[in-house]
C-alpha cells in the first residue's frame, strides 16, 4: 500500500508541474519573442519485487518480476517555432524570420541569447533590451537619431549623417545552435547555452541557413491556444486521476488496518 500511494504521488507531482508549464505558456501568449514549452515525462526506476520483500516465483529460469516507481517531469523542451510578425513602426524593433537569435551582454557581463528584439538607445548610444541588457555590436548610435537608421534583412546598419548622406554603421549577427532544444530558459526572454545546446554559431543573416531580419517588426508569441487548452485538459484528467489513486490508495489501506483487529 505504501507503494501505490507512493507511486500515485509521484504522478501528482509530474502532472502538476505539467499543468504548471501549459499555465505558464498560456499566461505568455502575448509575450513577444516567447518560445512556448513542453513537459516531458519519463517513468522512475524500476525494482525487483523481490526488493520489495513480496512473494515471487523461486523459478531461477523465470525473469525476476519488476514493478515501477511511478513517474517525474524528466525536461522542459522550448519549440522554437516561428511566431507571427508584428508590425510596430519602430526602428529598432527587430525580428528574426526563419532561425537565430540576437546575443545581449548582460549588467554582469555573461552573455544570453533571445528572439524578443525591441530595443532601445541608452545614454552611450548601444542598442539595449527593456532589461538593460546590451545587444552585441560592432557600432553605437551616439548622436543617431534612431528615427535615421535603417537596418538591412542582412544585418547591415546605416544612418543618414548631418549632410543627408548614407553612412555605413556597422552589422549585425544572428546565432544558431546544434540543438536550441537544449538552451536553458532564464526569464526575461532571455537563455543560455549549456553542454546540450552546444557552442553558438555566428553569422551573417540570411546566409548558411540563418534567419533574415525585419526592421519595424516584433515577432509574437508562438503560442497555439487551442494546443494548449487540448494539453490543460489532459494534464487535469491524468492529475485527477492520480489523485483518485492515492484516494483509493488510503481507502485500502484503511480496511487492512481494520481487518486485523
């Protein structure tokens, strides 16, 4: 009886995280630049019955019986699906169509990468997130107005100079990973490579496979609604019927406990 609450437990545990995840999805649906994510789920260990102290066949011929332990969330895997373009009118509203991400700098000096391009110009003329964050570039807008500065699909950035000439600035990369599956995800929009994702690629937009840019665009949540209420839906019933078990679980164990009187 301890095993099957145990194991029902262990199911209310995962499904709950489950439905925390598509709540979390849902509350983010107008987000731009978020990338929606999934629970995956895995089985534990499994044990010999044997370890259990209950009886089994002494047959040595016979394959030693094995019971579950129940389940957990093994990962949370990020869809880096394409959102839908959002115009804006901005000028260092930027989006990338097809793959890549913008690198930032952040206040502590570690690098993250994100696809939620709306950026602002500090006192120093470097293009920054709402966040404070610096985007990588080889250029500053000191003295740019940024109502005067154009940014090609390819990255190339200009701006029209005091005598109304057009001025060459700078460019600006997109990075790639091997497996952007296995960023790690650190709120603000913002993740980080790990062992899994591997080493970014840099490059210049819309070339070797990399996104091209949209100035004057954000690109939306790729949030899907009608996935999401089909996923919460699933995600309740299997959570209510782990707790049904750990009921039903009690309840058997409350009528041994009554038989041995």
């Amino acid at each position: 009886m301890h095993t099957a609450i145990s194991n029902a437990y262990t199911g209310v545990r995962a499904y709950q995280g489950g439905l925390d995840q598509v709540a979390d999805n849902v509350a983010n649906v107008n987000t731009p630049g978020y990338k929606s994510s999934e629970a995956s789920f895995s089985d534990l260990i499994y044990r010999e019955f044997r370890e259990r102290r209950l009886p089994v066949d002494p047959d040595p011929a016979l394959r030693e019986p094995q019971g579950g332990n129940g389940s957990r969330v093994s990962s949370v895997i990020p869809s880096f699906e394409q959102g839908d373009m959002q115009q804006t009118g901005r000028p260092l509203d930027l989006a990338v169509e097809g793959e890549g991400l913008f690198r930032v700098v952040r206040p502590d000096g570690t690098e993250a990468y994100t696809r939620q391009g709306s950026f602002f110009k500090d006192a120093e003329g470097n293009l920054v997130t709402a966040a404070g964050d610096i985007l990588e570039t080889d250029f500053t807008l000191e003295e740019i107005s940024a109502e005067d500065v154009s940014i090609s699909e390819e990255g190339e950035v200009h701006a029209v100079d005091e005598d109304g000439e057009r001025e060459h600035l700078g460019d600006l990369e997109v990075y790639r990973f091997t497996n952007p599956d296995g960023l790690e995800a650190e709120g603000d929009n913002l993740y980080v490579e790990t062992g899994v994702s591997g080493e970014p690629m840099g490059g210049v937009p819309g070339e070797e496979g990399n996104g091209v840019l949209r100035q004057n665009m954000l690109e939306g949540s790729n949030v899907e609604l009608y996935q999401e209420m089909s996923d919460m839906i699933k995600m309740q019933r299997a959570l209510s019927s782990s707790t049904r078990a750990v009921s039903t679980a009690n309840e058997l164990w409350v009528l041994a406990l009554q038989a041995k009187r």
